[in-house]
C-alpha cells in the first residue's frame, strides 16, 4: 500500500512526516495531565514524548507524577522493537477502572533508558488528556498510545487500512 500524502502542517504545527525512524525521544516541560474518573490521576511538567514517523507523540510521566494507587499491578504486555519489552496497567479511580489502559517499560532498550519505569496512557479511555491547555484525542485503531493534539498533522497510522505505511 502506498504511504498517503502529508497534510501541509500550518504555522505552529508539526508534521508526524517529519518525525524519525527510529524513533526519538524528547523531554517535555510543557504540563501534561490525565484525568480519570473527574481528578488528575498524572500531571508534570517533567514529561517525555516519543516521536515517530507517522505517529502522534506518545507522552510518558515520571512513574512519581501518577497519583498513588492509580495503577493496578504490572502485567506483561508485549515488546517494541525500539524500547523494549512493556508492562500494562490498569488505571483505576474510586469506582472507575479502564483495564489496560497504561503502560512503561521498566527496563527500556539504550535509547529510551531515560523513560524507565515512565508511565504512559492511552487517551481513549481517560476523561481528558491535556498537552498544556490541549485536550488530546487518541491515536486511531485502539493499539498505538499516541496523543493528537492541534498542534500535530498527519494523517496518523493506525486506523483501518494504515498497517501497510
């Protein structure tokens, strides 16, 4: 299949297009924040985000960022063949609970050892997912993490039809 053509990024976007692969990781000071079941659960200004090509960004928080109790137990989830192999979790407040919907590599690959234990949230299920005042939709398709903000432009793998780019 053919890699679809980028969307122009306008002023003050970026275009996933542009983003490495590999992929690379940044530091983030702008403030990141999870909400879930109506309160923050994750809030810093000490993030990290990945970049890759034809990805949103994928946020991580300092695992001290995320509210105690917060996460259920590690499970193992899987591996990427950049960082390395990942535990789920599942995000819980007072009666709320979205199984799976969190993840960290507790022993990332050389180029992501900075993110280390780091936790990172899908946005579908949360409440609200912020990138300073930036409400994040999900990435499509349900299996990647990354964050759409207004600030990014695709268009985005991972919805039907994308795996082949």
């Amino acid at each position: 299949m053919r890699r679809p053509d980028p969307i122009p990024p306008a002023p003050g976007q970026e275009s996933v297009w542009d983003y490495p692969r590999p992929p690379r990781l940044e530091r983030v000071s702008r403030r990141l924040q999870v909400i879930f079941g109506g309160q923050a659960i994750a809030d810093t200004t000490s993030g990290w985000r990945v970049l890759e090509t034809s990805h949103p960004p994928t946020y991580y928080f300092p695992a001290d960022a995320v509210a105690p109790g917060a996460l259920g137990a590690a499970q193992r989830a899987g591996i990427c063949e950049w960082k390395g192999l990942a535990v789920m979790f599942d995000v819980m407040f007072g009666a709320h609970t979205a199984p799976g919907a969190a993840w960290a590599y507790p022993d990332p690959n050389p180029g992501f050892r900075e993110i280390a234990g780091a936790v990172a949230f899908y946005a579908g299920p949360m409440g609200a997912c912020l990138v300073g005042e930036m409400r994040a939709e999900p990435q499509p398709g349900g299996f990647y993490g990354g964050w759409i903000t207004p600030d990014v432009t695709g268009p985005f793998k991972g919805g039907p039809g994308t795996m082949g780019w």
